[in-house]
C-alpha cells in the first residue's frame, strides 16, 4: 500500500532537482554571456610615444597637434586609442631601453616625431612594430627607409627640414646686423645623430656667407652657462642654437643668457622667441606632429608603412620677437616684418 506514494515522491523530487539544475545552468550561461562578448570585441589600440624630451609646458601644443592628426584618422586618445608616453628628458642614452619597453609592451604603432635619435632607436628595437617618425635628416641615408616613395619596411613619417635651413636662417638673422663677419654655433654633443649634420651645414653657410664660424658646445645647464662665458670673452657678431630637445627644455635659460649679454641670436623654434628669443625660423614643428599624428592613425587603420610615402615637410615659418630686438638695441627692417609669420611685440 505504501509502495505508490513513495515512487510518487520521488519522481516529483526528480523534476525539481532537474529543474533547479537547469535553471542554474541558465543562470551560469547567461552570466557567462558578457564575458564571451567582451572577449571577442577587440582591445583598445595601443600607440607608443616615444620622445627625447620632457612632457613639459613646451610640448604640450605639440601634443594637441599629435592628437588633431589622430582625430582626423578618426582616432580619440582615450575614446578609440591608448597612448603610452616614454620621456627621454634629455638624456638621449635613454631612448633604447625606452623604445625596448615599449616592444615589450606590444604596442601597436611607436610615434617618435621631432627627433632623430628617437627614431632610430625605435627602429633598432623593433623590425615589426610599425614606426611613425619625424626626422631632420633623410630617412633613407639613416637607413629608416629604402626610399622616400617606397619606404619598404615598418617605418615611414615625415621628414622636416629644421637642419637644411640654416643658411636661410643664419641670412635672416645677417639681415639685423649686416655689419657681422663671425657667427658662433651652440651645439650639443650627447646629440650626436643631429650634431654632425648641423656642423656640415654651418661649414657650408659660413662659405656662402663669406663668415668665420665657430663652435661651442653644451649638453647640460652648467655648461650652457659656461658656453656664454666663453661666447662673452669671443664676443661673435651673431649666434645660432642647433636644434635639439634638451636646449629648448632650457630656452628660458638660453633666451636670458643671450638677452643679458646683448647676443644676437637666431633658434630653430618658435617656442624660443614665445619666451623672450630674438627670432626663429625652420619647419612648422607642430604640423609636423600634426602629420606624424595622422600617419600613425593611418597606420592603426591597417595601412602598412611600407607603402606609406615618407612626406616631405614644407610649411616654414619665420617668428620675430620686436621686443627683444629692442632689448639688443637692433632695428628690424620693415622687409623682415613684412615677411614673418608672426611678430611678437
């Protein structure tokens, strides 16, 4: 008699232990369900950016102009793409093992706009990771590219002319002293990829100027201070700082030195002339980002550098400082004005 309800209640057991199973199974899958989907969208891209110098005040218009070339890709730090920064500060021994780290930490492009040593220690660190450059010198005879048309490797970028332009711009500042006969050279040795092509250059402007030339170097704050000691005992007519990232991280120094000591001289950069320098003129340094910025959101939306074209930068600009020319006692011809891109007053 009792054999009945006792199978009864044990099947009614049955069906709600499978029910229960069920529903927790139900349960797990759908609180699986987001991790697979997450798994399967693909992670934020990465961009290392690999500079020379310091994340300081000068850069940081610099870097909205790496960050408008992104945008135009289609690209918003942050939003679509993370930006790992590596900052040499001014010592240029650094950029290897920088650029290692960033191998190391599989980004998806390496940016190394402004400077050569940048670019060329993300080159030696990596022949896969795609490379957006902005170099001074031609990327072909640094061995970044096979050819400007037809780069062939993982680097392409642009390449600026703030070296070649230093017969214009040693001309330029002649035209403020036209009396000059001796012209000095600050240079920085620990620079050494940038250093030599700038001693050519001078060598052949000082030919085409008819000037003497001489040079002086400086690779730390006290030796830049010792430099101008020099330069006042030397007393040269005029005087040009080769570009380099650890000279404008001390512009404020070198545009005082040269202001105490009625020095005459002309920069590279713009940044120099916005904090007291008597004048600047070479390529527009933030369009060269700009150009870097969107060569390496290219890059991320799959094209390869090997057929990228390096670019060749043409926008110059000429900056004069009224005030500072005041400073140093000097008239600027109303020629020069006419011809500057802007004029500080």
């Amino acid at each position: 008699m009792t054999t009945q309800p006792l199978s009864a209640l044990r099947m009614l057991l049955s069906r709600h232990t499978r029910r229960r199973e069920f529903i927790s199974l139900l349960g797990g899958a759908a609180a699986a369900w987001p991790l697979v989907v997450r798994a399967q969208q693909p992670a934020t891209p990465v961009i290392g950016f690999l500079s020379n110098v310091s994340a300081g005040e000068a850069m940081q218009g610099r870097l909205a102009a790496f960050r408008q070339g992104l945008a135009q890709a289609g690209y918003v730090e942050g939003r679509d793409v993370i930006i790992e920064y590596r900052w040499a500060e001014g010592r240029y021994d650094q950029l290897p093992e920088l650029a290692a780290d960033l191998v190391r930490r599989q980004v998806n492009v390496i940016a190394a706009p402004g400077n050569t040593n940048a670019a060329l220690a993300a080159k030696a660190a990596t022949q896969t990771i795609p490379i957006a450059f902005g170099v001074n010198q031609d990327p072909v005879k640094l061995g970044l590219v096979a050819s400007l048309a037809k780069p062939g490797g993982n680097a392409t970028g642009i390449n600026f002319f703030i070296g070649e332009v230093l017969a214009n711009r040693l001309g330029l500042l002649r035209e403020l002293v036209p009396a000059a006969t001796r012209f000095a050279l600050l240079v920085n040795p620990a620079n050494t990829a940038a250093t030599s092509a700038t001693l050519a250059d001078a060598e052949t402007a000082a030919r085409t100027l008819g000037l003497q030339v001489q040079t002086h170097q400086a690779s730390t704050s006290r030796e830049i201070d010792a430099a101008f000691a020099a330069l006042v005992r030397e007393r040269p007519d005029l005087l040009l700082v080769a570009p380099d990232g650890f000279f404008i991280s001390r512009r404020v120094q070198l545009t005082s030195l040269a202001t105490r000591h009625a020095l005459p001289v002309a920069y590279s950069v713009r940044e120099y002339v916005e904090v007291g320098g008597l004048m600047s003129y070479g390529t527009s340094i933030s369009d060269m980002y700009r150009q870097v910025g969107d060569y390496a959101g290219r890059i991320l939306k799959g094209a390869k550098p090997a057929d990228l074209p390096v670019v060749q930068a043409i926008k110059f600009e000429l900056v004069i400082n009224l005030q500072a020319a005041r400073l140093l006692g000097l008239e600027v011809p109303p020629t020069l004005v006419a011809r500057a891109d802007e004029v500080i007053e």
